[in-house]
C-alpha cells in the first residue's frame, strides 16, 4: 500500500509498480482551465488518474483503461476508495481497439507508456508486457491519440530521454506538435533519465527546461519538492 496525502493506491495485482515517473507525470502535465474529459492510457493501478482528480477538485470525468486486468482490478479499487470515485471510470482493453470505436473526445490524455524496446527476459511476463513497446509502439500511440483527442486537446506524457529523438519524429509524423518539454535529471550532474513532453495538434511556441530530483548530497531539490508537495506524505 502506497499512502498519498488525499489517496491510498494498492498495486498489489498490477504488472507495473508505483514510481517516480507517474507522480511526476501527474504533478506536471497541463490541466483544463475548466471541466473537461481526460483519457489515462496504461493507468496501471490508477496513480495518474488519481492525482488528477485530486489537482481538478473532482471536476474531470476520467477514463482509465489498460490492458493488465490485474491492473485494472486494483485502478478500481484505489478508485472506489478515493473521495473522487464517481469521477473516474476504469476500463479494461487495448487503447489501439479502444481509439477505433471511441466516439469522446478528450481535453487532456496523459500516458505513462510501457518504454522497453530490448528483449528483456523475465519471469514476471505480466510486466514485461507492460513495458516493452511491442504491445504499444510510440506509433500507435499518437495514432489512438489522434482519434480521441479534441481539436484543441494537449497530450502529456513520461519516456525515457534517450527515446526523445524517436518520440519526437513520430509525434510530427502524426500531426502532433511541442508545446513543453522538461528533462528530467535524477541526481544533479548526471545526465537526464526521462522527459515529460506536451503535444497539441494546433502548432505554438514551446518551452524546454529541465527538473533536477536531488542534489549531489542525495536531499530532493526545492524544486521536486514544490512540485510534488501536494500528493507525497
């Protein structure tokens, strides 16, 4: 059991774990500025929605589907125990099946995606699925998208950094285009482990910055900090 300061999640049943890379995802990508429906692909146990429903007061309907039915068993769960529970709506299937018969459209999709692309054995074949890019290509991935997004939707999502030039690539290919874009460094010095990128379909400026966990001493920096303080205990 992972204990948040406004939810619990237990991910007792799922392929993926609790991380770094959903609560940044949540605590970074954009929110509408009113009410509006937002798509979490591969929620996993629910971390993302969750911390979504808590930043938009209850105020989004949400939709989390993944293809683990573990996952999905334990995202209703957590679901079901939050104070946000009849905001969110777990589904279990495959997001490429989902985006073809979907008639909703989404304000906000936010997706941490399965990012392994070696052949990794593994006994646990549950979380080798889950993560390795096979069962969901970055392809698909913006092909759905573009099916079930607004006009004006905005695409957020967390990948490893070196998979920045083949993201990018594939985002252009399907008519996304940068709106944000912050690297992530884990300890201050090192080069960035993951990036958080922002897509839109309308072309815009764009901001690149970067975001530095903890300091060469091993303390979380003031800037994690602010930027998680309303979720970690």
């Amino acid at each position: 059991m992972f204990r948040f300061k406004h939810f619990t999640i237990d991910d007792r049943n799922s392929a993926m774990k609790v991380g770094t890379d959903g609560v940044l995802l949540g605590a970074w990508a954009a929110m509408p500025s009113n009410d509006g429906a937002l798509l979490d692909i591969g929620c996993g146990s629910g971390i993302l929605s969750l911390i979504m429903a808590q930043r938009s007061n209850g105020k989004l309907n949400i939709d989390a589907i993944d293809i683990d039915e573990g996952a999905v068993r334990d995202s209703k769960n957590n679901f079901a125990s939050s104070q946000w529970n009849n905001s969110i709506n777990a589904i279990c299937g495959n997001f490429v099946s989902f985006s073809k018969d979907c008639a909703k459209r989404y304000d906000i999709v936010i997706s941490n995606p399965p990012f392994f692309t070696e052949d990794t054995f593994s006994p646990d074949l549950k979380r080798v699925s889950a993560r390795n890019t096979a069962s969901l290509s970055f392809e698909s991935l913006f092909e759905g998208v573009k099916d079930i997004i607004s006009p004006k939707g905005l695409f957020s999502m967390i990948t490893p950094a070196d998979s920045y030039s083949f993201l990018a690539q594939t985002a252009l290919m399907q008519g996304f285009y940068l709106r944000r874009l912050t690297w992530v460094v884990t300890i201050e010095g090192a080069e960035p482990k993951r990036v958080l990128t922002e897509w839109s379909r309308e072309q815009s400026q764009y901001t690149i910055d970067t975001l530095i966990i903890t300091t060469g001493e091993g303390s979380y920096t003031l800037q994690y900090k602010e930027l998680t303080n309303d979720f970690y205990l």
